[in-house]
C-alpha cells in the first residue's frame, strides 16, 4: 500500500506545478494532482507538470469540480455538451500525466433538501465513466458531505446502475457527513480505488496525520482485509500544518503502519 499526498494539500502555498519535488522530500511514493483551474486543463500546462514530477507517480487527479462537474448532469442538451468539453479536457491531462483515477464529485447539494435520484443520476455516471475509459481512466465518486455521494446509502441504490463507476474514500469528509467511515466502506466494497487520510483531534477538528485520534490500524487492516490496492493518499488543508516537516512526519507514520 503506497502512501502518498494530494498536491491540494499544498493549495495556497506551492503552485501544483511546484508540489512534486515537495511531495518527494517528504517521502510520498505518489501522489493525486489537484488541477485547480481552468488553464491547468490546457495540454501546454500538462507538460510542465510531467517536466516538473521527476519520474513521481501520478495515481489520480482531481478537478476543481464545481467549475463544470454538476453541469455534467444538467438536462438542458449544450450546457451538459459544454460539460462534456471540459471534462473530456481533464480526461487528456489524466491520460498524458499517466492517472489510474479521477476523483470526482458531480452533483452538489446546495439545498439540505437536495434529492439527487440514485437511478437516473446511476445511468449518467456510467454514461461518464465509459467516457473515462476510453482515456485509461476510472472515473471514482469521492464521499463528499455536500455533494452527491453524501451518504453510504446513495451509492447502494445508485451501483447498479453504473458497474464501471469506481469509489474514493475520503474520512474526513465522512465524519462530516455524519456516517461512519465504516459503513461507506461496506457500501464501497471492491469499487474502492482511492483513499483520502486525514486525521481528526479529539475536538473533532482536523488534525495532521499522527496527531490524532483516528484510527488508522483499524483502516490499514480493513483495506487489506478487502483486498484494496490502492494507495493512502494525504490530504489536509494547508492550515493543518505550519512546515513541510510535519507533512513528512505524517508519511513517516503511514509507513510505519502499514502492512509491508
């Protein structure tokens, strides 16, 4: 199980093109870029960062999804083609940066009374996910608490429909959504394909990895026990730590931890 860091967890401090010799020094053995604009979709852009990643794996990327995701699922025929464009865009830097994954999010939940239709919304995400394939891609619904995948139970209902739509973990997301991280996993099963780590203080705040509560045993063995292959992936906002040392010290801990 590689252990690696999310260029987002750079965000405001590093240019993502600048992230991977970070990621390197702190020991990540891959890692998920997090395009964060519309000019990092573009082919020029994407050649800098395969000149800039030294050799680093790319595993997944990620979009900044409410430029374009939700409209992914619009009903009205150009705004969803529009969509469509800029995915497939995204879908090209993944593809040339060598991505396994796409993190992806979709829909948004604006209102708290937001019904998203697992059936509908299930047939669009394997319309989505085939497009993905084309490029090598998985196309992976993260748990996010206010977007579409914001409850075990949307992806149970919603997995027949979309056989080739894969999931990503995210545990911090899911302690903010009120569920367990437990019981998305059990939803999950083998569609999981990405794991997003952070940790979490016992005020319930978010924590560097190792300076929590959280327990990352119990997640290590439970991964394994699911045959999961894919890696750990650190994720945490950039006022989570105050130097890069502590992002290694959260490597360090992963490492440690993990069944060789």
């Amino acid at each position: 199980m590689k252990i690696g860091i999310s260029t987002a967890t750079f965000f405001l401090k590093l240019l993502t093109e600048d992230s991977f010799s970070v990621i390197q020094r702190c020991g990540g053995e891959c890692c998920e870029v997090f395009l964060t604009t519309f000019s990092e979709y573009e082919p020029s852009f994407v050649r800098l960062l395969n000149e800039r990643r030294q050799g680093l794996e790319v595993y997944s990327i990620h979009a900044l999804n409410t430029q374009f995701e939700p409209q992914l699922f619009n009903g009205a025929l150009r705004t969803r083609q529009d969509a469509e464009a800029v995915f497939t865009k995204v879908l090209e830097a993944g593809e040339a940066l060598g991505a396994k994954v796409y993190t992806f999010h979709g829909v948004s939940r604006l209102k708290r009374n937001a019904h998203v239709d697992p059936v509908t919304t299930g047939k669009r995400l394997e319309e989505l996910a085939n497009i993905a394939l084309r490029y090598n891609i998985r196309l992976c619904l993260e748990s996010v608490h206010w977007a579409m995948f914001n409850s075990p139970d949307f992806y149970r209902q919603a997995r027949q429909y979309c056989p080739h739509l894969g999931t990503v973990l995210d545990i911090k997301q899911a302690r903010q959504s009120g569920y367990d991280w437990r019981e998305y996993l059990d939803a999950m099963g083998d569609s999981l394909s990405n794991v997003h780590v952070s940790d979490v203080a016992e005020d319930d705040s978010i924590a560097m990895v190792g300076k929590g509560v959280f327990p990352f045993e119990e997640l290590i063995d439970r991964l394994d026990g699911m045959g999961y292959t894919g890696p750990l992936m650190i994720e945490q906002y950039a006022k989570n730590y105050a130097d890069y040392d502590e992002v290694a010290d959260s490597v360090k801990y992963l490492k440690l931890r993990r069944h060789q």
